[in-house]
C-alpha cells in the first residue's frame, strides 16, 4: 500500500490493554490514535483476568492502523506519546496495574511481541479483524486458534468504541 506521495503504507495490527479505569482509558486512547494515524478498524472489547499478578481484570482489543513510520519510530512517536497522554506510568514491574498499554503486534505480514500471541486477550480480539491470519507459532488460522483457547474471557459490549 502506498500514500499518494509514494512513499509506503503499512498495516499495522496494535494490541491496546487496561485494568486502571479501563472503560474510560481505551476509548481515550482510541479517540487520541485518531488525531495522529489513520484508524482503519477495531475489534470489539474484551475482559480478561490480570496475567502474571492477582489485579483488576483487564480489558483489551485490537486495532487496525495505517502508518508510513517503521515500528520503533511508531513506537516513540506515536504509542508511547498516546499511552503518557492516558496516564501511562513505566515501571519495572511488567505485570503492573495500567491506564493503558498499546503493543505492536503485528507489523505488515511480521508478527511482533510474540510472547503475547497465546494470550487470550491478543488471539480473540485479532481473530476478529483477521480470522484467517495464519498463528505464527500455531500454524493454524487465529480463528482456530481462538477455537482452542480455555480461559475466562468476556465480550464487553457495554464499552463502544466509535
């Protein structure tokens, strides 16, 4: 895909997550991606159990962008800008509690931070967008794939996003 200037377009599949006023965050941070990338489409919410500490659930979703930026410079230009302007606070603490925390997971056709890609909260809201794509540690559609997943996971369909 190209921009009208030539230079290319890519795809770019985030993952965003919440457990501190999730309700609230996720659609700010939505509203706030749309003031600075092109948002193509988005999954519906979930609500996940905390991984890896016993806190709020969270919620999560996927979004589809359009970008002409690499992933590091998407990263330090737009998702960390996105994520301080919800009130992000980094910590050491990876599995701490947070306004909002958005991952690149899938870059054109590469998929990144593969550590998430068993988790309910990236295979159901991603199958959503993109039921075909094939897992890439699963070799299996994520449709599939989410077929297979047995953890609680919840459709919130009381938090719109528009």
């Amino acid at each position: 895909m190209m921009n009208p200037d030539g230079s290319p377009l890519h795809y770019v599949y985030l993952n965003l997550g919440s457990n501190i006023e999730p309700e609230k965050n996720i659609p700010r941070a939505i509203e706030l991606l749309k003031e600075v990338t092109k948002v193509e489409s988005v999954s519906s919410v979930w609500e996940t159990k905390s991984v890896g500490y016993d806190g709020e659930n969270f919620l999560n979703m996927c979004v589809l962008i359009f970008t002409n930026l690499q992933p590091d410079e998407l990263k330090n230009q737009i998702l960390r800008p996105v994520e301080n302007q919800v009130g992000r606070v980094r910590n050491e603490n990876r599995y701490a509690p947070r306004t909002i925390d958005i991952d690149i997971i899938l870059f054109d056709e590469t998929p990144h931070n593969l550590e998430t890609w068993n988790h309910a909260f990236v295979i159901i809201p991603l199958a959503e967008l993109i039921p075909n794509f094939v897992h890439p540690l699963e070799a299996k559609s994520l449709v599939e794939v989410a077929k297979q997943i047995h953890v609680w996971i919840m459709k919130r369909d009381d938090v719109v996003i528009s």
